[in-house]
C-alpha cells in the first residue's frame, strides 16, 4: 500500500459484487470482491471517484483500522490511539452503529458509548448535538474490532432525481446494476417495457450518456476536515466534458398505466432527461419499436398484494409472446420472484443474478437475442 492510502469498501447488495469490481475497474482502480461488497485501496481522488461514478454501490466506507480487544477498557484504550481527526471534526455527533459476533464484548450499546467516548476523547471536544451526524461502523468479530467511516451519507440510491414514484419502484443501484450485468453501455436500442417510475430507462440514460451518478448530490465526506473542494471540483469538470449529448441509441419507457407515465416524465424531467427518452402510455402487448434490435427488459408485477391470479399468469404469457415475438431478435430480461410465473412466460430463460428487492428474493433472468 502507497502512504497516503486508504483501505476502502464498496457495499453492494449481494449478489452485485462482481458488477461493482467491474465499475471500479473502468475507473482503474483494482479492487477484490468480498460477500456484500467490494475491497478497494487508494487516496481521496479515488475515494471521491467511487462515490460520484459507482453505479452499482450503496455506499463507500474507509477502513480506519482494526483493533483487537477482549474487554471494554482494553477497547477504549485502542479505539483512542485511531485517526479520528482525520474523518471526524471536534464536537461532530456520530451515529455508532455495532454488529457484535462470535465475541467477548457482544454488549453492542456498550460497545457504542466505549468507541463515541473514545471519539469525544481523541477529538477533544464535547458532542455538539445540533451537528450533522457522521455514521461510525463498528463490527466485532472474534475479537477483533474492525472501525469504518461512512464517505457516502444518504445511500448511493439516492440520486437526487427521483421525485416521485408509482407503487414498487426499484432502486436506482439495482436498476443500474442490472444493466450493467446485462452488459449494456448504452450503444443499443433499449426498451424499459413496464417503466413505473421510469428507473430502468432514467439509469439506463445515464449510462448511455456517461453521465457521473452521483454529480447532482452531496456527500459526508464534504464534512471531513480533510475535504479538498477543488478535487470534487477537478473531478465534476472531468466528468461533464466526458458527457455524451446525444444518446448513441434509443431509449424507450412503456407503461400502461397513465400515473406511472407522470411519475416517469416527473422523474425525467428531474434527471435533466427532458426529451431524450422516448416515453409512452401503452400496453407492452401493443407496443413495436422501429429501430434494430437491442435490450427489452422488464419489472412486473409478481402479485404480493393480489396474489399470483390467473390475470397476473396472463401478462407473464403476454410478456413471453411480446419477447418471442415482435422482439425476439432482442436480448430479454425479466426480475421476477418466482419460477411458476417465469414458466408461464413459455421462455426459457437463464437466471443471471439473484438479490433482494425490498425484501422479496427476486432473479434477474436473461434470453438472448436471435
Ligand atoms: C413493479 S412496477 C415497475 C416498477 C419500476 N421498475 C420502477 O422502478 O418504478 C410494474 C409496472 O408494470 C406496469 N404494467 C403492468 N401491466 C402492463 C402492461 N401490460 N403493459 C405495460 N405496463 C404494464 C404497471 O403499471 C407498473 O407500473
């Protein structure tokens, strides 16, 4: 490790690992996949480069260090010697989080009070309780306290465009990691076939048009003492004359439901993507795009609340008709929770990924074009 390095993680959501290390690796910068995120070395610019261009992450954390204790005196008095001042400013509240397994401290208030009096301690200044709160990971395992801090703030989901949303929308880094996983870079047509909220295509924009995630918000590292404005500055100005100002290939956003259209134009427009994704109220059934073959892909509804009628097993069957047919020389992908309505589809498709959206195991299910 070069000097002015630091250790860092990229938290994925299981299963988007790999998907990460490949956006770290577009950015040149090696990284190592770990279950539930990415190992990652370097200095405040890469720092600053994982938090505006991943599209895949939930959050970076810096490593700070790891501690070995088996009894609470013994962890203050190492928690003291760590760099706090270099992440943390005096009097800054910290929101402590603790994960405590397989060890002899598993008291995780405990464990809480001993590392923010250590905090309080090594910064010399008491907790100004109106701050903005830096959040503090602490997980001990087998003994051995491993402390991150969270560069990220609000999670990387959160754009900053999404303004409203129709019922189940998916998160931004699972949309874009989905594309990403699909192997789409923007240089093929694109149809987002039941766009809800519109995220599918709104990420898929971004992507086509090498536009930087995260450049239209802030970030916790903004509140470090050791914040360089004129790097995020440097780098915001490197990303925007990467930007494409036309999209390579269309983009396509279908829904039937009318709400779900003005969510999807609301969020659009607040992406800057006003006119550049071609947006339609209209069944997928009847839907036909003029352009070559390219990505159609779609997020249904799997039933949670209404159950997996034989209405819902219909539009699985339409879904697979709509991909066999009009689009079966496009590469096609489905998420979807389960194999009974997969099979209805009459499609043979590979699972590509497994994850979780909002709590419901789900897969990211792919056929290729013909
Ligand atoms: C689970 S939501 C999609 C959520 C979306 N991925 C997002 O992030 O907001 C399913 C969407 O499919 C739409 N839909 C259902 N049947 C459809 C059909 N036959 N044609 C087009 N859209 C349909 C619904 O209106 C709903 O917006």
């Amino acid at each position: 490790m070069a000097k002015q390095d630091n250790a860092y993680f990229a938290v994925t959501l299981p299963g988007f690992e790999s998907v990460c290390a490949g956006e770290l690796q577009q950015l040149n910068i090696s990284s190592s996949c770990q279950h539930g995120g990415v190992d990652f070395h370097g200095g405040l610019r890469e720092l600053y480069q994982a938090n505006l261009w991943l599209r895949s992450a939930t959050r970076i954390l810096v490593r700070l260090d790891e501690v070995t204790a088996r009894d609470f005196p013994t962890l203050y008095k190492r928690l003291l010697r760590l760099p706090w001042g270099r992440f943390l400013k005096p009097g800054i509240p910290c929101d402590i989080r603790v994960v405590c397994h397989r060890s002899r401290l598993f008291h995780s208030g405990r464990v809480a009070e001993t590392t923010e009096q250590a905090i309080v301690k090594a910064l010399g200044a008491e907790i100004d309780p109106q701050g903005k709160a830096q959040q503090v990971l602490v997980r001990i395992e087998d003994d051995r306290c491993l402390v991150s801090i969270d560069s990220s703030g609000e999670r990387l989901h959160r754009r900053g465009y999404r303004q409203a949303r129709v019922a189940a929308p998916l998160r931004e880094t699972l949309a874009a990691g989905c594309l990403l996983a699909l192997g789409y870079d923007g240089s093929r047509p694109l149809v987002d076939a039941m766009t809800g909220s519109g995220t599918f295509a709104i990420e898929a924009a971004l992507i086509a048009l090498r536009r930087a995630p995260g450049a239209m918000r802030n970030f916790a590292f903004m509140d470090w003492p050791k914040y360089r404005p004129g790097l995020w500055k440097q780098l915001l100005q490197e990303a925007q004359q990467a930007e494409k100002t036309e999209l390579p290939a269309a983009i396509f956003a279908i829904d039937n439901n009318p709400k779900a259209i003005a969510a999807a134009e609301r969020n659009l427009t607040s992406a800057a993507l006003d006119g550049v994704i071609r947006i339609q109220c209209q069944p997928l059934q009847q839907f036909r795009a003029e352009v070559e073959p390219g990505l159609i892909l779609c997020n249904p509804p799997y039933g949670e609340r209404l159950g997996r009628n034989a209405a819902l097993k219909a539009l699985y069957r339409d879904i697979g008709s709509v991909y066999a047919g009009p689009f079966a020389a496009w590469q096609g992908a489905l998420v979807c929770p389960d194999a009974e309505l997969v099979r209805s589809s009459g499609i043979d498709f590979t699972p590509l990924l497994r994850f979780s959206n909002g709590g419901i195991r789900v897969a990211l299910l792919e056929k290729p074009g013909e």
